[in-house]
C-alpha cells in the first residue's frame, strides 16, 4: 500500500516537471540601443498611453516565435529594455501590453 502510494507520488511530481518551463538565468539586456531598439525607445516615448508610465511590459515577435521585454523609464524619460528575443531579428514587431504608471 505504502509502495504504491510512493509510486504515484513519484508518478505525479515526474509528470509536473516534465511540464514546467524552464527559463534561462541569462538574460540580454539592450543597454546599447540599436537602431530596432531606437524605434522602440521612440515608439515608447511617443504613446500617449505611456506618458504617465515609468514601466511597460513590451511582446515582441518575428514570424516564428514571440518573447516579452520588460521596459523601465529612468528619471530622464529614457526607457531601458530587458528580455526580448534572442539574436539579430530584422523583421520583428513589438506590441505594448501593459505598463503601470508612476508613483506620487
């Protein structure tokens, strides 16, 4: 009775981490602003949703596979990225999901 239990216990936590995604501890930062990143920076600044935000959480996709940016205004209203899809992606299109604003 106890084998059996201890059976399907191995049996369900085996089938739960077979299931969980595993994210990378590296993550590429956009410190550097390409000219792609400077079109983002642009598009950013120039959202009137985004003028009272200080973050915004950025989907970007190319025709295969999409990834998510999270963005932070610094004190100077320029916006700094992290995340996104790896490598260079000419054709890629980035959509705001969501941003919050800043705190009085």
């Amino acid at each position: 009775m106890i084998a059996r239990a201890l059976v399907l216990l191995v049996a369900i936590v085996a089938s739960a981490s077979a299931f969980t995604v595993q994210t990378s501890p590296c993550r590429r930062t956009f410190l550097s602003m390409s000219a792609d990143n400077k079109a983002l920076e642009q598009q950013l600044k120039s959202d009137p949703q985004l003028d009272d935000a200080d973050r915004a959480v950025v989907l970007e996709c190319d025709d295969t596979e999409c990834a998510q940016l999270e963005c932070i205004q610094d004190s100077r209203g320029n916006w700094n990225c992290e995340g996104g899809l790896e490598g260079d992606r000419p054709d890629t299109q980035k959509t705001v999901l969501m941003s919050s604003n800043k705190d009085d």
